[in-house]
C-alpha cells in the first residue's frame, strides 16, 4: 500500500543538517502538520518542506525510492524559514543576513576539505555555529562603521563518510565519523550598493 510523506529539509545545531521526513502516522501522532512544522521551528536554525514523496511498506518500515526524492526541488530552490534556535530569529534583519552569511561561509570552507579515500569521500559539515544575538549586533554595529571587519567565531564540524556512487551526501547517523570544535577566523563585508553581506571563512593551520 503506498505512503504519502512530506519531507523537510533542516538545519539543525543539536543533529547537523539533514532530511526529515513524516508520514500520516507521525502527523496524527503531533495532531497536525502544523504542530510538526512548530517543532521543526523550535529545534533548528532554519527549515524547508521540500515537498511530498510516496512510499511502500517494507515489513515494519517504509522505504523511499531514489526516484522520490529525485523529483523534489533542490535545496535551495524552496523558501526557507527561520527556526528558534537562529540566535538572530529576534534580531534585526541585518543580524539575520550576517548570521546566514558566516554559515554559508564556513560550509564553503568546509566543502573545499572532501578527500577521497578509494570509493569513498571523508567530507565536513557545520554543526553549530557558537554566536549569541549580542555578538550579531555588535558586528552589524561595527560594519556600519567600516568593512570589512574580522572576527572569529567557535563552531563544531561533523566529519563523515559516503560513497562516491551515492546520489546523497547527507550526514547520515551511520556515517559520522566524529566532531570536533574549531575557532575559525572570518571576513565579514557589506556591499552597500547591493545591500549585501558577504563573509569569507579565512584561512588558518590546524594543529
């Protein structure tokens, strides 16, 4: 029998980036869509519904196809919401772009660190980025001041594994190979004409 499913995608500090996916039983069991889309809210940095897959009862799981989620807009083609756990989801609109902008600087950093080992691909992904609402508007303070400013954040990577043959490169919980703190330095600049805030992770040696 098939089963519908909504699937979301999140960013989340406590689990790292990854897929969500609920069916008719995992909504009856919140009361509603909306109830699951408020902890969603309430446990990440941002969240998207990627849309609807259908699915087939396997004994006591559902699987889903390659094909289903091929069929899903990408990432970065849906609208994204901010979650609760943003440190700028009170903040200035400002405080929201410099937030968004160091997490997309350091997974760029991070995506630069994939190497091969046969078959395989060891990657990175960002965790948590350790940054308080205050530390927002003190940056956001300074680059009205002057840009480009520096300033070094503390975040927490997930290293992991997957196959060269796989379509998805997702953290899975099996595939985490470990986590490790890092103080990474970066450049923050605001393009006044665009209206834009850039931030560029900088290089630094590890120990």
């Amino acid at each position: 029998m098939p089963i519908d499913a909504a699937v979301y995608f999140v960013l989340s500090p406590d689990a790292g980036p990854g897929h969500r996916i609920f069916d008719d039983e995992d909504i009856s069991a919140h009361g509603s869509m909306g109830e699951i889309e408020r902890h969603l809210e309430k446990d990440s940095y941002w969240y998207g519904r990627l849309g609807m897959v259908q699915g087939h009862e396997n004994g006591s799981r559902t699987t889903f196809s390659n094909h289903e989620f091929k069929r899903l807009p990408r990432i970065a083609e849906v609208p994204w919401r901010i979650g609760l756990r943003n440190p700028a989801f009170n903040g200035t609109e400002i405080e929201r772009r410099i937030f968004k902008a160091a997490f997309l600087g350091i997974q760029r950093m991070l995506d630069t660190w994939k190497s091969p080992e046969g078959d395989e691909i060891n990657a990175y992904t960002l965790k948590t980025l350790h940054v308080t609402q205050p530390t927002l508007a003190r940056i956001a303070a300074a680059l009205q001041n002057v840009s480009p400013i520096h300033a070094s954040l503390e975040i927490s990577v997930m290293k992991y594994w997957y196959c060269k043959s796989w379509e998805e490169e997702e953290p899975m919980p099996d595939l985490i190979l470990g986590e490790f703190p890092l103080s990474i330095p970066l450049r923050f600049q605001w393009c006044l004409d665009a209206g834009v805030i850039k931030a560029e992770a900088l290089r630094f040696a590890l120990c």
